[in-house]
C-alpha cells in the first residue's frame, strides 16, 4: 500500500471514481487556493461539458487559467464575460480565472488522467469582456490602456474594459501607477479602485489635470447637488474652520473653499480685495459654469465674498445668495493709521524676504515685535514666527496683507452697493452696540435690506459648536427647498 495522492469517490458498486489530487493546492498572490472548487463551479454551468483550472506565470505574474470543453461539442463555452459573471455570484473575486481556453478535449497520460503539462498556454491577446471592443480616444486612454496591456501581458485593452476582469490585481496596481505616472500623468492608487476601467482612470486623470490648475479651491465637502456653497477664507488664509459647517450639509451637497494664495510652496500672495475676488471668481466659473452661485464668508471675508458676488451678477450671472457669518466691520478708524499703514508695507516686504530665505531665518526681534503686537504670547501663530517657521510666517503675512485689504475695501464698499439677497449670520453674544455697528456699514453696502438669523456665538466662534449646527442646517434646508432638483 502507498499513498498515490489522488482524490476519488467510492461508489455504491465499490468503484473508485477518480476526481482530482489532493496536492493539487496553489498560492496567487497571497491566496491559497483549490482548483479543483473552481473546475467543480465551473462544470456546474450547463454549457461547459468539463473544466481543468492551472496556474500561468510566476510570482507577482501569477494567473488562474481555466480550460474548459463545451458540454455541446457543436456549441462554443460562454463568453469571458458570461462566464466571470457567473463565478462572481459563487466564487471571491481572487478565485476567479484570468483567462478561459475553449479545447475539444483535454490532453491525457498513458494512464487516462489530464496531462497538465501538455495544456497548451493561454491564447495571448486580449480578453474579450465586452461584446464590443472600443479603442482609446484620447491621448490619456491611450497611455492608460498600453500601461495596463504591458503590465497585463495582453495586446490591447478597450476603454470599457475592467482592470480586474482582465487578470489585475492589487499587487500589480502600484506598477500601473508607476507606468502612467512615466507616462507624465498624475494618477494613484485610490483612482484604479474607484474607477477601474481605462476611461475611469482617464477621466480622473483629467480632474487631476484641472484642479492642478486650481489655485485656491478646496473641496471640504464633495457631493453632486449644483449649486455648490463657495466658502472664502478667514482673516488667516485658512479654511480648515469650514469642515465643522460643512458636516451638517445634507447629502450631495458641496462646500468649495477659496484658500489665500501664498500659503504654501512659491505662490504669491494677492494684496487687494478685488484681485482676490477676480481670482477666485475665475477659479469658481471653472468649476461650476453656470449660476446660481452661493458665496459664504466668515469675518472678514465677507467683504470678498460681497465682491465676488457684485462682479459675477455684473457678469451677467445668477447670484442665488451671498451668506455672511459674524461680518467683520471697521469700527473707529486711528487718525494717524495712514503713517501705520505705510510702515505696515514696509513690514510686509521683509517679512517676504524671510520667508524667501533659507530656513530658519527670522525677523529681527524689532520686526517681530511689530507684526505680532496684537496676538498674544502663546498664540500659536506668534509662536511658530518667533522659532522661524516657513508656515507660521506666511500665514502671519495673510493676517496682515488682509487687514490692509479689508479696511482699504471697508472704506469704499458702499459707494458700489450690491443688487441682490445677502444673509447675515449675527452672533447673538457679541454686545449690541457692536452688532449695531456692523450691521450699519453692510447696511450701506446693500440695496436690498439684508435677512438676518442670530446665531449662538461670539464673533470668534461662529464656525463652531451650536453655531456651526444652526448655520449648516438653516443652509441645508434652503439648499433643499430652492435648488435641489
């Protein structure tokens, strides 16, 4: 007696039927697998008569192949399309063969068993998934579609076609990056699984492409429902404050943040509240062509959110609203802060050299002290400009490029009053006479009287807590009942 390795089914006549090997085991990338549960799968189909599953390549290359005899010698197996669909509802997704090699019959030992050895390989070339091959259209399919044919070893690859249907794997993904990222185009990993056809990845690339070019919007909250809410950035060139508001939106709907140029990288800086409201303005139409157009601010972004809104309605464009959180307002003015706003400039033009230096490189202690006079000693801001810090200095130049701005804007805005609805979301705990005062100078700046909704917050904490909810939801709900279709 010797163990043959064989696998057979004992019969009620005492017959041994022979049904496989028991050492018959592989491994594919990662996964142990019995391709005996495979053919077992496959021969249940009632077109396929007999299946014998084997592996092709090595390594990383390694596939499942599937051979298989028509159970109707005078009928064809079904498609690869047919059949991947079919192991789908039966097998996991790494069970499934590459490829399916129709044969009239299986090659066989001198001793009636399949010869595997003498399978022949693969018919190269590309797997039929679609009944119709289309070929790439553009430039970015066609890199798209030869990275993934090199990398899967087939002979050309259609638009609509599957990456995974077509033999890939999560181990060849990183070289498909790789390769059309070669190819000078921008692509990652998350873009292959989120869509994984050659016009998927195309068009996400494309997006990659256009939002390069974006220099100030970013998406807090992405969604589907035109028109979009254009958030403009605070005093400090920041927008992470808007990712509060933008929880309570409802679902498919979008929050785009315009961030100060100047934060990050060589990007320079914008110095006036009407070149920031001509950029952003541009970088908006880009993104959503046609109106109506939400603008939103916080403090003193409000007066370039007012400005975006008077230039697109001046544009000829739909202005569905402009809604204002805790708007900034000028207050009394020092009489001698014109000699102050001079000095302020020449500040800010060593304040640029520090930051153009290399690191490390600070401001002299005289410098520091004039930039930093109204914040206080551990503020975060003030702390990262006394070590020297590329970031903290930059967004200490927006502070100050930004007051200069607004109060230069704040001086003139009523002289060119806006035709259309603004919201104002009044802090309910900042003194009277300053909402008092505030409300007076948009008043000025409006032709229409401004609807107003108290919110429970100071001015520094509107984006927050309560406030945040109250204003995200009164903005979901508007959304909903005027421009959700």
């Amino acid at each position: 007696m010797y163990r043959t390795g064989d696998r057979v089914r004992w019969l009620a006549d005492g017959r041994l039927e022979y049904v496989g090997r028991v050492d018959e085991q592989v491994k594919v990338r990662g996964y142990r697998i019995e391709p005996a549960e495979i053919e077992t799968v496959l021969t249940a189909h009632p077109a396929v008569g007999s299946a014998v599953v084997t592996v092709t390549g090595e390594g990383d290359a390694a596939r499942l192949a599937a051979y298989l005899v028509p159970a109707d010698p005078a009928e064809n197996i079904p498609a690869p399309g047919e059949l991947r669909e079919y192991l789908r509802s039966r097998l996991p997704a790494f069970m499934i063969p590459a490829s399916f090699t129709e044969l009239s019959a299986f090659p066989l030992t001198p001793g009636g068993k399949i010869d595997r050895a003498a399978l022949p390989d693969p018919e190269p070339g590309r797997v039929d998934l679609s009944d119709r091959y289309v070929a790439p259209r553009t430039k970015i399919e066609r890199a798209v579609a030869k990275a993934w044919a090199d990398a899967l070893g087939v002979d050309r690859v259609g638009v609509d076609d599957n990456f995974f249907e077509l033999g890939g794997h999560s181990l060849l993904v990183t070289q498909i990056v790789a390769r059309i990222r070669a190819a000078g185009y921008d692509t990652s990993v998350g873009d292959l699984f989120d869509r994984p056809t050659v016009a998927g990845v195309a068009a996400q690339i494309e997006a990659h492409l256009a939002e390069a070019r974006l220099r100030s919007a970013v998406r807090i909250r992405r969604g589907d429902i035109v028109p979009a809410v254009y958030a403009v950035h605070s005093i400090t060139g920041e927008v992470a404050a808007y990712a509060g508001l933008a929880d309570h939106l409802g679902e498919g709907q979008q929050l785009i943040a315009l961030q100060e140029r100047g934060l990050v990288g060589d990007d320079r800086p914008l110095r006036t509240v009407g070149t920031m409201a001509a950029a952003y303005l541009r970088e908006v139409f880009q993104l959503q062509p046609d109106g109506p157009y939400l603008f939103a601010a916080q403090s003193g972004g409000c007066y370039i959110a007012l400005e975006m809104a008077r230039r697109a309605a001046a544009a000829g464009k739909e202005v569905g609203g402009v809604f204002l959180m805790g708007p900034a307002f000028l207050g009394a003015r020092d009489p001698g802060s014109r000699a102050t706003d001079q000095e302020t400039r020449r500040l800010l033009a060593r304040l640029d050299d520090a930051i153009q230096a290399p690191p490390g490189t600070r401001l002299s202690p005289a410098d520091e002290d004039q930039l930093l006079r109204f914040r206080e000693p551990d503020d975060r801001i003030a702390v990262a400009v006394r070590e020297g810090d590329k970031h903290g200095m930059r967004i200490m130049r927006a502070v100050t490029i930004n007051g200069l701005a607004y109060t230069s804007y704040g001086r003139s805005m009523h002289r060119k009053p806006f035709d259309g609805r603004v919201v104002l979301f009044m802090p309910g705990e900042d003194p009277q006479e300053i909402r008092e005062q505030a409300l007076e100078q948009w008043r000025a700046a409006l032709v229409r009287e401004p609807e107003i909704v108290d919110v429970p917050a100071e001015h520094s904490t509107v984006l927050r807590g309560d406030s945040a909810r109250v204003i995200g939801t009164w903005l979901r709900t508007e959304i909903t009942r005027r421009w959700r279709r």
